[in-house]
C-alpha cells in the first residue's frame, strides 16, 4: 500500500480528529479510509466525515471588492497559506500487527 503524507494532526478527542493540509494538495475524498501514525507500533484509523476550509479577512473582502487586479487574486491563490482540514471519525486501529475496528458505529458515536 503507498502511503501519502496528507497533513498533520491538529487535534482529537476519543471519537475523532482534525487533520490540517496545504489547500494546494488534493484531499482524500469524502468517506476515504486514512492512517493515522501514534508511535512505531500504533496507527489509528479514520473515515474522512467533512472536508472544510475556514475563510479569513482578506478572502472577505476580495469576494465583495469591485475591480480587483488579476495580480491581487493569484497572489491570493499562490502565496497564502490557508489551511484546508479534514474531520474524520475512527474505526479501529492497529497495534503490534493485530488490526482492530470498531463495527458498532451509530449515533451515539457519531
């Protein structure tokens, strides 16, 4: 299996995690398997459930701005770092070669 650097962990509580990324980087599609390494011998496992990026100032006044240069907007595009971030909730985990996963999934999970 090849794996793929895909970000880093921004945060996690027993149910799930936030995943941070380059917004210039393809994500991992919605409903995507990911692992997730703990140490040499722990890897968590999650389900992408949201795939989001969160706007700030400059984007605000860009969208509403009249006659905004060309130059203005890929500077933007190109030269900002605006962090994409993938919430995904785990499934199982492998330990010491054994897989693990949680089958029960419902609402009270979710």
């Amino acid at each position: 299996m090849n794996e793929i650097y895909i970000g880093r962990l921004l945060r996690a509580n027993t149910r799930t995690c936030v995943v941070g990324c380059q917004i210039n980087q393809l994500p991992p599609p919605f409903g995507s398997l990911i692992g997730i390494p703990l140490d040499e011998e722990l890897k968590a496992y999650a389900l992408i459930t949201d795939v989001h990026i969160d706007d700030d100032g400059l984007v605000r006044q860009l969208s509403v701005a009249d006659n905004v240069a060309e130059a203005v907007i890929a500077d933007n595009r190109i030269n900002r770092n605006i962090p994409m971030e993938l919430s995904a909730i785990f499934v199982g985990y492998i330990k010491g070669g054994a897989f693990h996963i949680f089958y029960l999934l419902d609402r009270r999970f979710l």
